[in-house]
C-alpha cells in the first residue's frame, strides 16, 4: 500500500502547471500577449506599428515579466500588494488618551473627600435590561452638576453646587 505525505497546511502549497512555474506566473506571463493584441488593434492607426504602441507594449510586457519573478519564495506581485496594502492602511486615530481636550482639571489633596463625592463601582450582577429600567447616559454626562472621573477601581461622580 502507497502512502503520501499530506503537508499540513495545504494552503501554503503551490501547483506547478508547467515545469516550475505556477498558475499566478503563467497568467502574468500571458496577459501581455492578449492586452497588447487588443490594444495594437483598437488603438488609433488601426493594425499599424506606430511607435507609441510599440513602447506601450514593451514597457507592459517589462513590468509583467518582473512581476511574475520569485524573492524568497514570493512572487514580486505579492510583494508589491503587500507593501501597497502598508502604506494605504488608515492612518486615522479615534482615540488618544494622552490629550487634555474637554479634560476636567482636578486638584489632588491630600484630605478626605467630601460627603459630596459618591463612588460609583462596577457591580458585580448582571442587570437587568428592561427599557423601563435604562437611564439616558448621554445626558447624565452632558450635565454640568455632576463631575464623572474614571478610575482604575470605578467611576467618582462629584457633584457641583
């Protein structure tokens, strides 16, 4: 009885379609044969060698067959799309923490908090989400008696007078 070696991965393995080269390598090496058929016949002075054409067709050509090389076991189209993929990434922060905009300044003492201060924690129950039970949070915090400082242990609320 024959046995083979399954790798893995199967993902990773490439078909060979003709001698070492891929199916990836082959439709680069082909495609500028069928775009520069289609654009020697389309483009103006039809079916005529002009020397824009021919220029078009050999830098085309260059740039496929550079494309369909292999660097360390990649191909250079891979390459090209991954460092594309890089430098197009969103660059856009929505949050940054070490800004001071909209940011209540505390004075830190030394002194017991006032019976004014509540300490707000988080509970250790599940609560229960009926929509008669549910507080509008956008206008809690919008208010300007009350003053919401997050900490590490929980949320101090400080009211104003």
């Amino acid at each position: 009885m024959r046995s083979t070696v399954i790798p893995a991965q199967i993902t990773t393995v490439e078909d060979r379609i003709a001698g070492n080269l891929t199916l990836t390598q082959i439709l680069l090496l082909i495609a500028p044969v069928f775009i520069s058929t289609v654009f020697y016949i389309l483009v103006p002075t039809q079916m005529a060698f002009t020397l824009p054409k021919i220029s078009f067709i050999s830098i085309f050509s260059l740039i496929s067959i550079m494309l369909s090389i292999r660097i360390k076991t990649r191909l250079i189209l891979e390459w090209v799309t991954i460092i594309s993929a890089y430098f197009l990434r969103p660059r856009i922060f929505v949050y940054n923490k070490n800004t001071f905009l909209n940011r209540f300044q505390y004075k830190h003492t030394d002194s017991k908090p006032s019976a004014q201060t509540l300490k707000v924690f988080k509970s250790k129950e599940p609560s229960n989400n009926n929509l008669t039970s549910t507080i509008d949070a956008v206008s809690i915090l919008r208010g300007t008696q009350i003053a919401f400082r997050f900490t590490n242990k929980g949320i101090i609320a400080t009211r104003s007078i």
